[in-house]
C-alpha cells in the first residue's frame, strides 16, 4: 500500500465552529491511521493552542505550526526536527506601527508561551491562548524581546484584513509573509519571508521520503493558499474563502461544521 501524506488545517477545516472535533471525525481519521497513512495537522496556531487536539486524535506523526516555521513531533525529540524564527527586529517594528495597523492585540509566540501587548482588552479573548486571563507575566515588554519569536499574531479592526495583509507586506518590502487565519478569526500572522505550509510540506515530504503526488491537503483560507497549490490532490472546504478557490483541486460541498474532512477522506480511503 502506497502511504498517503494528509495535511489537515485546523481552524474553519478540521475544527467545527465552536473549535470541537467531532466523534465521528475523530474516528474516521484514527481509521485512516491505522491505515499507515500520515495524518499531519498543518496550521497556523502555535504547539501549544493546538497539541490538545493531536493528543485528541491519538496522533503520533509530526505537526507544523506557525504555518510552517515549525515542524516536529511533539514530546519527543526528533532529530527532523525544523525550526525557523522571525527576526525580533520585525516585532519591534509592528509594535511601533500598532496603531496604524489598528490592532486589538500583538502576540510574540514562542513553542511554548506566548508575550502579548494589549490595546483593546474588550475585543481579545484570553481563551484564544488557553488561558483565562492574561497575568502580568504575559505582557509584551521590550525588556522581554530577547530572544527572535517563531511567528507573530495580530488581531486587528480593519474589515478587509485580506488587504491590510497586502499593505503590510508591502510597508515590510515584502521581506515577511503575512497571512490570515480561517474562521472568523481577524487575526493575521507573520512569517520569514518564504516560510509557509508548503515550505514545511515539502521539508516533511522529503524527510519522509514520499513522493509529492502522494500529498493531501485540505484548508480554507489565505494561509492555506501555498499548501493547496502545493499538493497535487487538494480541497477547499464548502466555507472556504474565495481567495483560496483558484488554488484547490476540488471544493468540498460540505463545511467544516458538516464533517466536511472526514466524510472526503472516508470516500477515498473507506
């Protein structure tokens, strides 16, 4: 049997709206693991907004987050192991342009906590981050950019954070990647230049040794664009932004709050 490397976004994808897997998701993918299949949850959020559902999954192969700037097995080491950050010097930069970005919130991520300057308390959900609230040693202080972050996130209050992503990729001479979350999230995310799912993909395929025609992904918006293109057997889901269409193989006519992943990949492989 030829295995199959299935890249799986989470949020507006995998995950239903209220950021729940269903049972039968969760039993449809552990089928297709014991299948010897590589199930590989591929997205945006940092290891520790997203291990919860790998343990739930029971998955034991690699996962990339920070959309790409870290690939690794979690709680183990794994001499693949791929990690690229982001000059601190950006961070210091989007903190200065705060403002004019009209941002509820600035995170500086690391693999295991996170640094946030807050500007707008009311619009930020601390349960974004797994907490409940925000104590004073997650502020974002400069005395506290030491070390370069692995991605940073912003939540903003501009209404087309597609073309606030393009003005400040722009603004940074296109020397970042900024994306979006899926969902409702108005959240964007930056990136070394370069650095995307695909990269990561790509890394992981090699390290593997699979063949590219044997990927699958599965996503629905702009930070699932590189990835879609990338593999040769892709879907959007039915919710899926328009940006991401042209770069999928097939549109799903379900949603993520359908099973829409599930119910695809029992059709192909049960």
């Amino acid at each position: 049997m030829i295995k199959k490397v299935i890249a799986i976004d989470l949020d507006g994808t995998l995950l239903r709206s209220d950021n729940t897997i269903s049972e039968y998701t969760i039993q449809v993918i552990q089928k297709i693991k014991a299948l010897g299949h590589y199930v590989v949850i591929t997205t945006g959020r940092p290891s520790f907004m997203s291990i919860d559902y790998y343990r739930l999954l029971e998955l034991d192969t690699p996962m990339i987050n920070f959309n790409g700037s870290m690939t690794y097995i979690p709680n183990q080491k794994w001499e693949y192991e791929h990690i690229i950050r982001l000059d601190k010097k950006y961070l210091l930069d989007v903190l200065n342009c705060q403002d004019d970005f009209e941002a509820d919130f600035i995170a500086s991520q690391y693999r295991k906590n996170f640094y946030i300057s807050l500007n707008n308390d009311k619009n930020v959900n601390p349960e974004l981050f797994g907490v409940k609230e925000f104590s004073e040693q997650m502020l974002l202080k400069p005395d506290k950019i030491t070390k370069d972050p692995n991605a940073l996130l912003m939540q903003t209050r501009v209404k087309d954070r597609f073309q606030l992503a393009k003005d400040i990729k722009q603004y940074f001479n296109d020397e970042l990647e900024v994306d979006s979350w899926g969902g409702s999230y108005q959240i964007l995310e930056f990136a070394p230049k370069g650095i995307n799912k695909a990269y990561a993909l790509k890394y992981l395929l090699s390290v593997l040794n699979i063949s590219k025609e044997h990927l699958i992904a599965f996503g629905d918006e702009h930070n699932d664009i590189e990835m879609l293109k990338f593999a040769p057997t892709s879907y959007a889901m039915k919710n899926a932004s328009h940006l991401l269409l042209p770069y999928a193989g097939e549109q799903l006519s379900v949603t993520n709050d359908e099973d829409g992943v599930a119910k695809q990949l029992a059709k192909l492989f049960l």
